[in-house]
C-alpha cells in the first residue's frame, strides 16, 4: 500500500540505540502516560526479552499492543496504566500504552491526536495514535487501526500531545461534529480567513 507518511524503523542492535538529546521531554512520564510504573515497564522489558534489534522490540511492543489489548468501549478508563490492567483500551488508550512502553526502552514517543477522513456517509470522529523518534524523525504507529511505521494518507493530525482536543464542564452536554471540505492549494492560499471560518463553524 502507498502512503505519504511512512519512514522505517533502523535495524540497529537494540543496545546501541541512543534517543536524541533534545528528545528528553518524550522520555518523561506524565499522568496519563506513566512509563515508570513497575507493572508497565516489567511488561515492556517481558514483550523485548527476545528482542536483539530496535525494530524487533517495537515489533514486539507493537503487536502485543494492536492485538493482545482488547477493544474498549470510548468511556473506559484509559490513561496506560488501567490499560495494561484491563488489557483493554480505545484508540487513546492503546496509543498511551504503546508510548509507555516505547519510553520504557529509550525511545522519544508521543500521542497525537487527529481524524480519519472517510466517506461522507461514517461519522466522524477524534482517533488516537503514536509517534516514536529513532533520530531521523518522527514514525507513525496506529495500534488501533494496525498500522505498524506508516499511516495510509487520510490520517489528519490536529494535534500533537496527549491534550484533549476540547474541554467542556463536566455537567454540560456537548456534541459535536466535523465538516471537512476538499479546496485546492491556491484557493487555500488566496483565502485564509475563508479557511478559519470553516474550521470554527465545524465545532459551533
């Protein structure tokens, strides 16, 4: 398959693998992604014990993540932890698993969060995935989807960074939707405030 996002992972020896040191903060637990719980970076070493090159142990982490981990419905709890408990998560939960474990090993991860733009008649909505950096960019991982170093190209990413894409009141309900329309690049380019006032009137 062809995709516009795709890099490969290096067939290094594992041992030798050195993240970039301006990658530090990808490296760092956080309270939805913690890396240092014991349960979690026993599992992460347990997945790579076999493991001799870089792209066998995110393999390994990969495959345990997209297959052994359940599908969970949108309301469950899924911060890495609970994940790895449950053995179940969503899109978001699968994706701060897998970024756990990639830190676990050294390796500058991050969540992103985005779309997928299919057809009209699918509703639309906020999927999940993860970016990992081997020292030559950022490669794509969608545990959810199956996708292992590269994204098919109707992926969007909104944003980077485990932050919800809206925050609203605990006691107000909210729906919301996206319109997504197809322009060519000039008539984006002769219009920016046109542009602005699509993306606004999608989330009104």
């Amino acid at each position: 398959a062809s995709s516009d996002y795709e890099r490969p992972i290096p067939q290094m020896a594992l041992q030798s693998f050195t993240a970039p040191p301006d990658l530090d903060s990808y490296l760092k637990p956080s309270r939805q992604i913690q890396s240092n719980d014991p349960a979690i970076r026993r599992r992460a070493r347990d997945l790579t014990r076999d493991a001799s090159t870089l792209d066998q142990a995110v393999w390994a982490l990969f495959q345990y993540t997209a297959n052994s981990v359940k599908v969970a419905t949108p309301d469950a709890a899924n911060d890495a932890r609970a994940v790895l408990q449950e053995e179940s998560g969503n899109s978001t939960g699968k994706a701060r698993l897998l970024t756990a474990f990639l830190r676990v090993l050294g390796i500058p991860a991050r969540v992103v969060g985005g779309l997928k733009l299919e057809d009209a008649s699918k509703k639309r909505a906020t999927t999940s995935w993860v970016e990992a950096n081997f020292g030559d960019g950022w490669t794509p991982f969608d545990p959810r989807g199956g996708y292992f170093a590269w994204l098919p190209n109707q992926y969007l990413a909104l944003y980077r960074g485990d932050l919800p894409l809206i925050v609203h009141s605990a006691d107000l309900q909210l729906e919301y939707g996206f319109v997504v329309h197809q322009a060519s690049r000039e008539t984006v380019a002769g219009d920016d405030r046109l542009l602005c006032a699509h993306l606004a009137g999608s989330f009104a």
